[in-house]
C-alpha cells in the first residue's frame, strides 16, 4: 500500500488548516462534515484573497514564507483547570468521599505559528477537553468549573468573547 505525502505546507494558515482537518478526522458525523465544509469554504477564500492580491501587485505587509505577517497569531494557555463537582446521587453514595474531579490541573503551553503542536497522553487524561476549552467549546453547566488564561498574542481571551472580539481584531491587524 502506498502512501502518499500531503505537499507541502508553507504558511501558518495552512498548517493550521491541515492540524484542523486532521483532528476533525475523528470527531462524529454532525461535527466532522460541516467542519470540513468549512475547511473548504475557508481554503476557497484564502485562494480568493491570494488572487485579488496577484491582480493588485501584492502586500507590502508579507514575511519571508509569503503569509500575512498578520496570520501569525501566538496562542498561549496557563493554568488552565476543569473541575466536576459530583452529582447529588455520588454525593448521597459516597457522602464525604465525594470530591470535585480534577479533568485538567493546571495546564499551560503554546501554539506558535510555523510549528507543529502535538498533544499527546493516555486515554482519559484530558487531551480533547483541553481542547474543547481552548476552543471555547465546554458547556456551561454548574457542575463544570474552568478556569485559566488564554491569550492570543498577549490579547486575553476573557468570558465574554463578543466583547473582546474587537480587541482581538484589533490586535491581528497591521500597525
């Protein structure tokens, strides 16, 4: 069986295209096709806006791989920690025993463009809900407690992202 090499990636976007397409890989039919579908939807947008920008001479505001200098994004997460509170029913069981289960403790790291990030470990220990939190993606519920720092390009992410948006956008874009 042969194996054939995706070619290769040369900006930050597409690395980032090609990490999301493959852990939407193993994510359930309702989330796997319309993230593709957006994949794609993105990929012909990037290829638009490449185009427009050939017709028109070009963008002074490129680095040397040819990207957006404002593509580069710096993604950093610290002490990032979910917590379970037990059901009444555990708590009637167990009693005191009952404790709050720890799903991530204290958890920090970085995505920087240009470079592959693995998350790796054993079943269970807490790589898709780390994801589901930076991904802002964790239901609210009042058993689930997270708490932490996510930053992109030193940009805090608060709770309520619609009212930070602005700042964000603000941040990514050119000076």
């Amino acid at each position: 069986r042969e194996v054939i090499a995706p070619a290769a990636v040369n900006t930050s976007a597409e690395m980032l295209e090609l990490a999301a397409g493959i852990a939407l890989w193993s994510c359930p039919p309702h989330i796997k096709i319309p993230g593709v579908v957006g994949l794609a939807a993105l990929r012909g947008i990037r290829a638009k806006l490449r185009e427009r920008e050939e017709e028109t001479g070009g963008n002074n505001n490129t680095v040397g791989d040819g990207s957006s200098a404002r593509d580069e994004v710096v993604v950093r997460w610290d002490d990032v920690r979910m917590t379970l509170q037990p059901t009444k029913k555990e708590k009637k069981k167990l009693g005191a025993d009952a404790k709050p289960k720890r799903i991530l403790d204290g958890v920090s790291g970085a995505a920087k463009p240009g470079r592959l990030l693995a998350i790796m470990g054993p079943s269970g220990s807490g790589k898709t809900s780390l994801l589901n939190a930076l991904a802002a993606q964790v239901p609210r519920s009042k058993r689930l407690t997270l708490r932490g720092t996510l930053r992109h390009d030193d940009v805090s992410v608060g709770k309520d992202t619609r009212r930070n948006r602005k700042r964000l956008n603000d941040a990514s874009q050119p000076q």
